[in-house]
C-alpha cells in the first residue's frame, strides 16, 4: 500500500533534481500549514539551488529561481508550460497572468 501511494515521487530524482522528501497524500503541503509559503521557499532555495522540484500532492512542481531559465520559459518557452499551478481570483485578465 505504501510503495503504491509513494510511485509518483521518484518522478525529480529521475530527472536529476533535488527537492524535499514528500509525505504520502499530501506531498510538501505540510510545510506551509506551520510557515508562510515564501518563508518554506526561501528555505528550499538555499537548501536545494535555483532549481528544485517539490509535490503539490502527487503533482510534480517544479520551482525555477534562475532568471534565465525563467526568461526563456516566459519568452521562449511559454507554449511549453500551459499546466502551470492555478490559483483562481474570478477575474477574466488576473487569472491568465503567468504568475498565478
């Protein structure tokens, strides 16, 4: 049963990335329940780089702190990531926005 809810997290090890350990269910959720979520970011930065991949879950995220890999995925690249996290606020032009 527990190697079943766990498959999806060697998905950042494969492709070379560090990231923090993801709990069953929830992935790397329960750090935000107990520090803000910038805070829980800037210790994965200058625990893990630039370029790390946490879980929403079972949803691989990757988070890129490197501003020119974030200039060619918002320039060059943006066709490449349409599945990008949502965070809805009803709004017709706001919830377009990349950074949402």
């Amino acid at each position: 049963m527990l190697k079943y809810l766990n498959r999806h997290y060697n998905y950042w090890t494969k492709r070379g990335l560090n990231g923090p350990k993801p709990y069953p269910l929830v992935g790397n959720s329960l750090s935000t329940l107990f520090k803000p979520l910038p805070s829980v970011e800037l210790e994965y930065f200058e625990k893990y780089g630039r370029l790390y991949g946490v879980f929403n879950g079972n949803k691989p995220i990757l988070t890129v702190a490197e501003p020119e890999i974030i200039k060619s995925i918002l320039v060059k690249d943006f066709h490449l990531f349409a599945d990008r996290r949502v965070r809805p606020f009803d709004h017709k032009i706001i919830d377009k926005n990349l950074f949402n």
